[in-house]
C-alpha cells in the first residue's frame, strides 16, 4: 500500500513537473513571438492559467501528506513533543474538514459552469472539467489528511504502536 502511495506520488509530481515544462516553453515562445516575430502564441495567458491550477492540484496531495507546506513555528519550542503532536492533529483534522467541504463547494460551482456552458474568453474551452479537477485534487488533499489524522491519532493515544517493533506486530495482527 505504501509502495502505490509512493507510486502516485511520483506519478503526479511528474505530471506537475511536465505541466511546468510545458508552461516554460509556452512562455519562451510567446515571448520569442511577441518580440522578435511579432506574432504572440494566441491564447498563451489562458493555457498558463489552466496550467498553474494543475501544477498546484497536482502537487497539492503530495506536499500535504508529506507535510512540506509552508508553517510557521514560532512557538514550537514552548511545546512538549505530545503537545505540538496533538495541536497538529487539531491541525490536520480542521484541515481535512475543511478541504472536503471546499472540494464540496468546488463541485457546486464546477456544475454551474457545466450547466451554463462557460468557456474561457479567447480559446473558448470549457471551464467546468478543470474545476472539477481541482475539487477532486482538494478533496483528495482533504480525505488523505483526513486518513493521515486518523493514523497520527492512533500513534498519539497509543504510545506503543510508535514504536517499530510493536507497529511490526500490529501489521502481522491486523493481516
């Protein structure tokens, strides 16, 4: 299970890094277009903004559940190791409701867009199945803090599961 996490990961991390790549020569282009050739790439500002939003969806899981998101701990030192492990259950699990009622309200706009028909001005592509990509990108973030929270609460309030060789038990119990 661990391993197909690891997997997904990866998978989109490199779908984010290739969007990236794409936005680059995208915008080298258009540049090099625009300046030297004076004729842009028509439509270039609104393919860089569909592909900002999947570069961020797509990364938002993974540096979630790896917990690299930007923090500020200001007062981390003040607290005991259990203290600063329970204020960042708190954490995780506002967090996690948070992002799944967002991904909920995603879904009603996403469906709005779907219903009217909304296209981008220039290119006219839809915008309801980028929205419906990033409520499902949220609500993924959300339902995997959400099972993160669920473990991390479990290590909390039973000490012993936290260490290697009673986690190594639990596994053989548990099947």
């Amino acid at each position: 299970m661990e391993r197909a996490g690891q997997l997904l990961a990866r998978l989109t991390l490199a779908l984010g890094a290739l969007t990236l790549l794409a936005m680059l020569v995208l915008t080298v282009v258009d540049v090099f277009g625009r300046y030297l050739l004076n004729s842009p790439v028509n439509g270039a500002n609104e393919l860089l903004r569909f592909m900002i939003g999947g570069v961020i969806f797509l990364s938002l899981p993974v540096v979630t559940a790896t917990d690299e998101q930007i923090t500020v701990d200001l007062l981390d030192h003040f607290y005991s190791d259990r203290v600063a492990a329970l204020r960042r259950l708190v954490v995780d699990i506002i967090s996690s409701v948070a992002l799944i009622v967002l991904a909920d309200w995603i879904v009603f706009r996403a469906d709005r867009l779907a219903n009217y028909g909304y296209v981008s001005d220039f290119l006219h592509l839809p915008l309801a199945p980028m929205a419906y990509f990033i409520a499902f990108m949220t609500a993924l973030t959300g339902v995997g803090l959400g099972i993160k929270a669920v473990i991390d609460a479990i290590l909390i309030f039973h000490p012993r599961l936290s260490d290697p060789s009673e986690r190594a038990e639990s596994r053989e119990i548990l099947g």
